[in-house]
C-alpha cells in the first residue's frame, strides 16, 4: 500500500466541526462483562513463566498438587513422594513429578499516537478509545488470575502507563489508568517496540494494540523475529474503523466531509498536518480499496512469517460478544 495513499484516507480527517467526545472509559466495563472475563485466561503459549506462584503452569517440576508425570527414583528424590500403587504393579520405585504454578508476565502496548485519536462516525468509539476497552479487558483478565501485568501507552516515544502490578486488588487502579490516558502524538511503532522489550530481560505475553499506521507492515518483521528469537510470545491486535478498510463506508465518509467546488474534499494529515484536497471518485475508491487489501494482506502475513498472532478488530464489533470470541479463536484467550 502507497505511502500517501494510506495517509490521505486512512489516517486523515475532513475539515469539519469536531464530533461529540466519546462515552468515558469509567462506564465500559458492567458486571455482566467482567462475569465473562472471569471465566477466561490469557493463553501463555510457549512461554516459560518463572517467579512467584500465579495460575499458569510451568515447564519447571515441583512439588504443588497438580500431577505431571512420573520418573524413576534416585538417590536424593524425597521418599515421600514414591509412588507406592506403582511400585506394587510394576516391582519398581518411581516418583511423582507435578507442576508448579508460575506468574505469566502480561505487557499491554497501546498505540496513543493521534491517528488512534479518529472515528469515521460520531457515534462510534475512536480507535484510541477502542483500544483501551480492549486493554482493559485483557488487563483484567492477567490481574484476574494472577499474571504480572504492565499497561504503556506509545506514541513518538514511550508513555508513563500502569504497572508492574499483579493481583486483583489492581484492577480498578489499572481501569482508571486508562482512563486518564491521552493522545500522545505521532507514531514511533518500531522504535517503541524495540525500546520496550530491550528494556526488560524476561520474556513473557506481548499484546499489541495498534492501527498500524506508522510506515509498512514489513518494517515491523525486524522487531517481531526479535522478540521471537528472545522468547516472546507477540499478539498484533489490529484495531481499524470501518471508514478505513471499506470502500463504501470510506466513501459515505468523504461525500459527507465534501466542503469545497465539484464535491471535493480536504483532508488533513492525523499526526503532522498535511493537507491534501480530493475528490471521491469510484475509481479512486476502487484503487484504495485494492491496497488496503494488500496492506492488511501483508501485515497478517508478516505476522504469520515471525509466529506472531494476528488479530484485526473493527471498532463498529461490540467488546463483550464478537471481539471476545475473536480473540479465543485466535488463542489470545481462552
């Protein structure tokens, strides 16, 4: 997808009255919703989770209640652990292995740059304000069961955020964090990334939430074969709004912006200004909706090529019914 192509539709606005502020982020989530999430978990994967006792299992053995598997006894094994009903089948010692239970470490990334800060419809939620559902949702979820849990915002650089914190006491704090979060202004996504995780020496869970608009999807492959090479599992949760990927919606929303002679629109660059006057032709629309075709193409196949889960979310999908599913279908959730 063109460069200018994507930043004159995707990210731009027309010029007109500003629309009404999206609903606060205190009253997203109802009990009915938090009911829900209480019966889910984070699927950790592959991951190897170390540290304090939390609610997922660890490639370590130990001694918790939860049965493993067996091995032959050797010198040094706790006596106390042989398995006798064994013993009396097979004529030989054998201990019990069981696993123990580790802390999975959950870190939120959410894209806060102004491009997030955009709505194609008034009465829809802003993708930033979508995104923050979303790490709502998925915060309560690590806190629920115990995960260490972190929550940055990005922009041109790396916001102040929520966390570390672990335990269920921290869910109203976290809500409140995100609550207060703004738009930070441009977009960094690589270099956010990359600072991120070289800045922590344990690998564990990232979820990424962001629209992508920052350069191509392929100048991401560099960052995600990274985290995968360290040992992180990566989740790219793709948050758009129907006017960007819908050539009929992305045309209903331009013909309404029309302002100036023979139907022609200006639109404004999101995150640096830029103004640029057009007119929605259906050939236009036609050629806009060929690439983002391709560009949501390519970042799920960049994705799929560095074993990062790929997730795309529209706005207009309602939290507690079609994106949690979503997201168990993809494995993000179980």
């Amino acid at each position: 997808m063109t460069g200018s192509l994507r930043e004159t539709l995707a990210r731009a606005v027309p010029r007109r009255s500003p629309s009404p502020p999206p609903p606060a982020a205190a009253t997203l989530f109802d009990e009915a919703l938090l009911g829900r999430l209480r019966q889910m978990s984070l699927l950790s994967g592959q991951i190897r989770t170390e540290g304090i006792v939390g609610e997922h299992r660890s490639r370590r053995r130990g001694s918790s209640p939860e049965f493993a598997d067996f091995k032959s006894y050797s010198q040094g094994d706790d006596f106390r652990r042989i398995d006798w009903n064994t013993y009396a089948r097979l004529g030989g010692l054998f201990v019990r292995l069981s696993e123990v239970t580790t802390e999975l470490g959950v870190h939120v990334l959410l894209d806060a740059s102004d491009s997030m800060d955009w709505r194609g419809d008034p009465n829809a939620p802003t993708k930033f304000d979508y995104g923050r559902r979303l790490a709502g949702a998925l915060g309560y979820l690590a806190l629920w069961h115990f995960d260490r849990l972190m929550v940055t915002p990005f922009g041109d650089a790396l916001g102040h955020g929520f966390g570390p914190a672990q335990g269920r006491s921290h869910a109203v704090p976290m809500l409140r964090t995100l609550e207060r979060m703004a738009p930070l202004g441009g977009t960094a996504l690589v270099d956010a990334v990359d600072r991120y995780l070289h800045a922590r020496r344990r690998p564990g869970v990232l979820l990424l939430i962001t629209d992508l608009l920052a350069g191509e999807p392929d100048d991401l492959r560099a960052s995600l074969r990274d985290a995968r090479a360290r040992g992180w599992q990566v989740a790219l949760l793709h948050v758009l709004d129907e006017a960007e990927v819908a050539p009929v919606f992305a045309g209903a929303y331009l013909g309404a912006g029309a302002d100036q002679p023979g139907g022609a629109v200006e639109l404004i660059e999101a995150e640096t200004g830029r103004r640029l006057l057009l007119s929605p032709t259906d050939g236009l629309l036609e050629r806009y909706g060929e690439a983002v075709a391709a560009w949501l193409d390519g970042a799920e196949a960049v994705c799929a090529d560095e074993g990062a889960i790929y997730v795309r979310l529209l706005t207009s999908w309602p939290l507690d019914e079609v994106v949690l599913r979503t997201l168990r279908e993809a494995g993000v959730v179980g």
